[in-house]
DNA sequence: TTGACAATACCGTCCAGACGGTACAGTAGA
DNA sequence: TCTACTGTACCGTCTGGACGGTATTGTCAA
C-alpha cells in the first residue's frame, strides 16, 4: 500500500518517546524531538503537520506493536490461552526498562482525548479476553493487577521488591492458568 | 502548630485541582488558578511563592487527606484488617468523580519529582500492610489490582461495566479478608 | 538524450502568544 | 501598624507553527 517510506518518521516517533523519558513528560517540544532525531523542525513538521498528529502517531504505533505482539505471543503457545498471553506480553512490556511510555504523560497534559483509542483499544481487548475465559472473578482480578503493574511501571514507583514481583507474576499466572483446571 | 489559617490556601488548592480536572492537566496555569479561585495572581503568588510550591502542596494534602481517610476507616471497624480497609477507601475514592486527581498529571509534566513524596508514601503503606498481612500472595494481587483500579479511574478507561466492577471488589475483598479463613 | 517541470523531503528563520514570575503601589480589616 | 491581600504593568523565555527557500529524484514529452 504505502510507497515504501523512509525511516524518518519512525526515527522522529522513537525520538519523541525518547525525549519525553529523558527530559520529562512536560518538556516535550518539537524543537527538542527534532534535534533529537537529528532533524530540523521545518522537517519534523514536514512529516507530521502539527504536534497533535504526532501525538496520534505515538499512540496509533504503540497499539499497533502491542496488539502485534500479542498476536505473537498467542499464536506461539498455540492460541490455548489469551489471558496468559497477555499477562506475559504485559509483564515482559513492564521490564524494558527502554520502554517507559512516558510520552503518554505528554499526549494527556497535550489533550486527553489523545488516548481514546487506547481506550477502545482496552475495551475491545476485556472483551475478547472476557469470552474466552471461563472464570470471570479470576479475569477481573489478574486484569486489574496487571493494570496495577503497568500503572507502577509507568509511574516508576518501586513499590515491589524483585522477589515480591515473580511471586505476584507467579500467582497471575496461576490464576490466569486455572482455565483448565477449575473451569467451571 | 499553625495560626488557624484563612482558608485562602485551601480554596486554591482546590481551585488548582478543578482546574486540572476541567480545563485539562496541561492547561494548569497560574493565572486560571487564580480566576477560578476568586483571586488575584499575586494573591496566588502571595500564598505559594512559585508553582513548584503550589505542586508540592497539592501532593502533601492528597497525602495528609488519605493517612487521614484510612485511619478512620481502619479505627472504625476495629483495627482489625488493614487491607481491608485500604481497599474499601480506596475503591469509595475512585468513586467521588470529583476526585479524579487529575493534577497528578499536570504534577508530571511539570516535574516527575513531585511524586518521590508519594512514593515514599506507597512504599512505607505497603511495608505496613505486609506486616499485616499474613498471606503475602492474596496482599500482592489484591494491592496491584488496587493500583490498577485507581490507574484506570485517573485515566477514565471505563473498561468495566458496573456489575464486574462490584464482583471484583468483592472477590478483592474476600482476598482480604481471608487473613481470618486461610492464615497460614 | 535532453530539457522542463514537478513532487518529495527536508532546512532555517521568524513570529505571535502563553506562561511563570517580579515589582510595586494601593487598601481594607484586625 | 501589620497582615493579607488586589490590581496592573511588565519582562524574559519558551513553543507551536507558518513560511520561504533548496537539494534530490522522478516523470515525460519533444
């Protein structure tokens, strides 16, 4: 479809999310994305006519890698499972440390409208992970929690020591695992 | 301690928080601080010298509002399951919709070190719980399904209809309160 | 083959507006 | 008289973005 692009718009997308970690989420402005990206702005703006679509790129990419990696994920253990799935994606997602998708505190304070397609993006998920686990309680729980832990990573509070992590990831797991087991 | 001071303070921390949550986070300007707090800039200035202060002393009283919250909530029922009464203020808080501490956000951006004292803060509660606690596994899932209750409250993902959010509330609570049933 | 034109992908500069903060003179109540 | 402001004027900085250029590559008729 698309004539084969360059990088450059991928390089600026990384740049930004590189800059809203390192320099924080308030300081996110096209001159410091574009020196990042080593790009003038009359380029940046060349590729993305205003910050509010740099923004919706940030966001549309991101939903597009998870929802890829999901598909990853769940057809490698043949497609058993699409909770554990998702608790191992969001899981491994938390430890990147690289990955820190402070760039998200920036589209809020920027329009908070920017993450209406997270939203739906998360509904459509529940939804899907709703009909194909059995024991809603044990969804409900381990779906919030993962929440949880992808809200800490985001904030950086370090709340959890290492070991307290994998015996939470452990129990998850086993919750999201008792499909088979318990099924009612 | 303090002269019983003029509730001037106050109305502009509020003022400031209405603003966050109306106007957005990023629209939290000194001079719309002001206006809506019926008062004029450099009576804003007067009451906190800079907007740094104004930042920090939102955080402070969220801090001072919640020790406060729980500590009533945990007397009145006896002292007698922490966790229990952490997750009950916790969820009547994601209730208030005029809570929705959207400053957070603005906090943020405008500098991610205004929330090392919340930090601290969630930390020193968790150590708290865990020495309450006698099941370490039902304390770690029920206080990051928690976290991510609150997380999906501050950004208004409504990704739960209204009767899963009572079951996992009560599947939460039973978590809970199984320090009595379960204790190992 | 070549010359004319056009699209692509930028660069660098400039500007208007917003924002935090200062300064200061005035004032009303305790 | 002191405290706790009000109100206004102003400054310096930062930021989004408009705009006018430019180098490179592609297209295509003569």
């Amino acid at each position: 479809m698309k004539p084969r692009k360059p990088n450059s718009r991928d390089k600026i997308l990384a740049a930004a999310a590189d800059v809203a970690r390192e320099a924080g989420p308030g300081n996110l402005s096209l001159d410091a994305v574009a020196n990042r990206a080593g790009i003038s702005k009359g380029g940046l703006l060349y590729n993305f006519p205003s910050k509010a679509r740099l923004m919706q790129a940030l966001v549309e990419q991101y939903l597009r890698d998870f929802d890829k990696a999901l598909e990853e994920v769940h057809s490698a253990d043949g497609r058993k499972n699409l909770l554990s799935a998702y608790i191992r994606l969001s899981v491994e997602e938390c430890q990147e440390t690289e990955a820190s998708a402070s760039w998200i505190f920036s589209a809020i304070a920027e329009d908070p409208e920017f993450l209406t397609p997270l939203k739906t993006f998360k509904r459509q998920l529940f939804e899907r992970l709703k009909a194909k686990t059995p024991d809603l309680k044990a969804l409900l729980v381990t779906y919030l929690a993962i929440e949880g832990l992808r809200s800490m990573t985001l904030f950086e509070f370090h709340t959890l020591e290492d070991e307290e992590r994998q015996l939470l990831i452990d129990s998850l797991l086993s919750l999201a695992g008792a499909d088979s087991n318990i099924a009612g």
